[in-house]
C-alpha cells in the first residue's frame, strides 16, 4: 500500500509492504524540493502496520498535510484513511 500527502512543496510518501523474508515494513519518505529523508520500520503483523499508518495519517492531517490520490493499482489490505 502507498499513501502520499503534500502540503505546498513539502510532502510525505508512506508504504507498507513486505520483504522477501516475510518482514512487514514501513516505509517513509518526506521532504520538499530542497532536501528529503527516508526510514525504513520493521512491524511484527499487518495490524501493526495500519496502526501506525492511521497514526501518521492523524498527524498529517494535523499539520495541514491532504492525502493526494494517485493512478497507482493498489492491492486492498482494508486500510481505511478517512
């Protein structure tokens, strides 16, 4: 799953997926046109996966953050970021 949200030029790009031996992990990317960072979070399921996924989504939103649609095909994991 991947989630993108911007707010001007700054964004922050989430995925959630697993690794070829079987580690749920969190992926994160956020910057702006001048710098951008990345970190990579080993989770222990799914579930924990989509709490912090809702927890970051909550903290976005916070800080003016919108939640960009993109073309992409995503598999359903039954994430609900509303």
């Amino acid at each position: 799953m991947i989630v993108r949200w911007q707010k001007n030029s700054d964004y922050r790009v989430i995925r959630i997926y697993r690794d070829l031996v079987g580690d749920w992990v969190v992926e994160q990317c956020w910057g702006n046109s001048l710098a951008s960072h990345q970190s990579h979070t080993l989770v222990d399921s799914r579930q924990a996966a989509r709490a912090m996924m809702l927890q970051i989504n909550r903290e976005q939103r916070k800080q003016g953050f919108r939640r960009c649609v993109t073309g992409e095909e995503q598999l359903d994991f039954g994430f609900d970021l509303s």
